[in-house]
C-alpha cells in the first residue's frame, strides 16, 4: 500500500461507527480507500476486515455486486466466454493466447498491472462465438490473431 497511515486512519474511522460492519458503511469505506489508493489491496482488506470483525470475503462479495469497486488498479476488464459453444470454437485456445501475451498471473491482472482478465460460462452470444468483451464491449466472432491484435492496441 502506498498510502499505507491514510488506509489506517480510513479503516479506524468506520470500525468506530456504531454499526460498522453494516453494508453501508463498508460500501463507504470501500470507496474511501479506493479513491487513496487507487483500489482496494488485498492487504487493506485484510486490516479493515479485522477491525470490522468480519471476513474478508465479505468485501469480495460487496466488490463483484459494485463493479466500480476493484482489488487491483487495472486500466482494462477482459471477459472471456467459455461457455460450451465457445469452447466447441476454440475460446479455450484464445483463453492461454492471451494468458500468455499479457502474461496472467493467478489473480487475473497482467504483468503490466494494466489488464484483468476473467471467464464467464455463457454470454448468451452463442450464434457468433467465440465471444470476449473487452471493457464492457462485445467483441464476436473471434480468431486468435484477431484476439492478440485487440489485447495489443490496449497497451
């Protein structure tokens, strides 16, 4: 963390609340955090879940209800479909095209920390697969080549 006594004094602040391990106020302390730091670390996560007296999976299911919300400080979202008619097309092939082009490590986010990639089993785009979206975008009928061009004009 780089603001490391602001996250502190942040996460302090709540777990004073009288109710501090209400939604509300952790949805507020989320933000707080993410304006400082730029997201939401892991480890921060860790301190404030601790204080609160709550598990940290509590945030992870907060963060993927508030997509605005993010554990880490990535600039673009990849989502590719890996859904069975997608698999039949090689979407698995363009999954480990672009693992290895980005260089994903387990958590998702690439090398660079600029890119978070996930899968998702069906996009319901089923008659143009393989699909994948690329900041909230469809993109259709994909190729390995056509993938790599897309993940290369991003950086």
């Amino acid at each position: 963390m780089k603001n490391e006594n602001e996250i502190r004094e942040i996460i302090e602040y709540y777990a004073s609340q009288r109710n501090p391990a209400e939604q509300e106020n952790i949805v507020s302390m989320l933000r707080e955090i993410q304006e400082t730091e730029g997201c939401i670390p892991i480890d921060a996560q860790e301190i404030a879940a601790e204080k609160l007296g709550i598990k940290r999976s509590v945030f992870t299911c907060i963060m993927k209800r508030i997509p605005d919300l993010k554990e880490a400080n990535y600039s673009h979202e990849l989502v590719l479909c890996t859904g069975e008619r997608c698999q039949n097309k090689n979407s698995l092939e363009l999954l480990e095209a672009v693992k290895k082009e980005l260089k994903i490590a387990k958590d998702g986010i690439s090398a660079d920390k600029k890119v978070k990639l996930t899968t998702q089993n069906c996009m319901k785009q089923c008659r143009t697969s393989p699909n994948m979206k690329i900041d909230g975008k469809l993109y259709t009928g994909l190729t390995k080549e056509k993938v790599l061009e897309l993940i290369r004009g991003l950086k």
